[in-house]
C-alpha cells in the first residue's frame, strides 16, 4: 500500500504568513505563522515564505517527502497560470508568478487559490461542514470574503474568482469599499470597517468605552456592546442586521444545508452569531430558513492553511486517476 502523500501549505495574508504540512487526514504539522512584513514587497516576503516552508517541512519530520504545494492567497488570482494578478491586501503585488516560483524552488507543482475560497473547502472536508453537499463560508475579518461548496464541489467560477462574498452590495451608493465600488458588505461588517464607523461616529457622539479604546477595533467595539455602551450597541446592531441581510439573501438565493462564520470579527461568539441566524430565520423564504444552520467555524487561524492542503491533495488525486 503506497503512504498517503503530504503537501506544504503557504497561506500569505496580509498582516500574517502561515505555513505547515498538511496530511490526507487534515491535520497540519509543523506549523509556522510569522508577520507579513508587506511592507517589504514581493521579493522579501516570498524569500521569507519560502524559508519558512522548508522549516515547516523538517519541522513536521514525515516520512514521507512532500508531493505538491498549495497555496492560499487574496484574489484576483489566476489558479491556472499560478499567477497573484493584484491582490489589494498585498499592494505592489503585480502579475506575481508564484506558481512557477515555487516549482522552481520545491521542486513539485503548485495549486493557487483564493484563500476564501480554499478556507471554504477546509471547512467543508475537515469542519464544520462535514457531511453537507452545499455549504456557504463567510470570512469576516479584516475584509470580508467567502466561498461556496455546492453539490460536494467547490464552486470557482468561469476564471476562478468566483465567490466574492464580501462585495455583494448591501448599501447603493454607500460607504467606498476597497474593491473601488460603494456600497459593498465589506465596506460595512468587516473588522476594519466596523472600527471606522465607531471612530466616525465618535465625532459626533460620546462613549467613555470606546473613546479609551486604543487602537480602537472591532473586539473593543463588540466588548463595549456587551457592556451596554449606547454607541457601541448601534454600531454593533447596524453590523449584525447587515449580515444578516447579506446572508439571508445568499441563503435564498443558494439554499445550502449550512452557513459557516469564521475570521477575527467572529470571536464575538453568540453576540454576532445569534441576531444573524435570527435575521436569516425571520426573512430568508421559508424552504430555505426551515433547511439551513449558521454555525461558526471550526478550524480557526489554520482554516487556510487546511484549505490551500486539500486543494493541492485533491488535485494530486485528479492527476492519479486521470
């Protein structure tokens, strides 16, 4: 019986680095997460990535040498070329072709991915959405992005930047996104912008709890909230009836067995997760609200890294049985 391969997953964020090896059971060893250091630009960053992924792999001493590599990062992307066109997290970052670089420095080929994308197939293979055919997966953190697992497959799109979750349009004409459109849920319920509609507003309004808040961000937002701050409560209740708006109309519109929440925004626990699974409860149309669950994520900070393993396992596997 030939050994399971393993994969080295790279996950490039925009604040983080996180690598590890991934094996066909999901688990990740070896792990490795350093700051970006963006500022830098490519060259540096990707020499960093690179270094880190060999000592990811002598790390998790397997006995058996890596077979591919996956890779999760920001769109847009081109997955079949393995090239980072423009990612806006990574700024500088153009026509990057980080597919052939990491052929040429491992060794194996390499499988490029969103990483809302690839965190959407982590969870469904090794997460919370085990077992289910269609899944929706949320990432509301810094930005906002998503995926969707329908029918048991990863939905990608005709270029492969399908599932842009976070800049469906919630508000016409409203708050300036970092896609360049007005109105996008990103603009509105990501961490980044939860924290400048509290700092906007405290131009205007006093709270003791937030004014203290240094930097102020979306956990201090959140925490203020559940202590009862009057401003906090409304920026808080604003960020809660949007998802919920924004899911119940992706709810209605996929009809998936399970909504999965993850990112940063989502450590509120049942202060974000209860009015949203009410919203999607209360207005999505009623097949759709009698069959889905909104759950929060399970595999946490490594959730891409599992994602961008299993993209690079499953297409070991396509190639073994083609």
């Amino acid at each position: 019986m030939s050994t399971p391969p393993a994969v080295l997953s790279l996950d490039i964020g925009g604040t983080k680095l996180a690598v590890g090896v991934v094996t066909s059971d999901g688990r990740v060893h070896g792990l490795i997460v350093e700051p970006t250091h963006r500022d830098e630009g490519p060259e540096a960053v990707i020499a960093r990535l690179f270094d880190m992924g060999h000592r990811a792999v002598a790390d998790a001493a397997l006995d058996t040498p890596i077979a591919a590599v996956g890779i999760s990062c920001g769109g847009p992307l081109d997955g079949a070329d393995g090239v980072l066109l423009c990612p806006p997290h990574l700024p500088g970052w153009i026509d990057i072709p980080l597919g052939s670089m990491v052929l040429e420095e491992f060794g194996v080929p390499a499988f490029l991915e969103n990483d809302a994308t690839a965190a959407a197939l982590g969870e469904h293979r090794f997460g919370a959405g085990v077992g289910t055919s269609t899944m929706l997966y949320l990432t509301v953190s810094t930005g906002v992005g998503g995926g969707s697992v329908v029918h048991g497959r990863l939905h990608r799109g005709a270029a492969g930047n399908g599932g842009e979750l976070g800049h469906i349009m919630v508000r016409p004409g409203g708050r300036l996104c970092t896609c360049g459109r007005r109105g996008c849920l990103e603009a509105y319920v990501s961490g980044t912008a939860i924290a400048e509609r509290a700092a906007e507003a405290l131009e205007s309004t006093e709270s003791p709890a937030l004014a203290g808040a240094s930097p102020l961000t979306a956990a201090s937002v959140s925490a203020a909230a559940r202590d009862g701050d009057p401003l906090a409560e409304r920026i808080w209740a604003e960020t809660t009836d949007i998802l919920g708006q924004a899911l119940t109309d992706l709810v209605n519109m996929f009809e998936p067995e399970l909504v999965v929440l993850g990112g940063g925004v989502t450590r509120s626990g049942a202060m974000l997760l209860d009015p949203v699974t009410e919203a999607v409860a209360r207005d999505a149309m009623a097949p759709a609200a009698k069959a889905v669950q909104v759950v929060l994520a399970k595999l946490g900070d490594v959730v891409c890294v599992v994602g961008a393993g299993v993209v690079a396992l499953d297409a070991l596997a396509e190639v073994s049985h083609a």
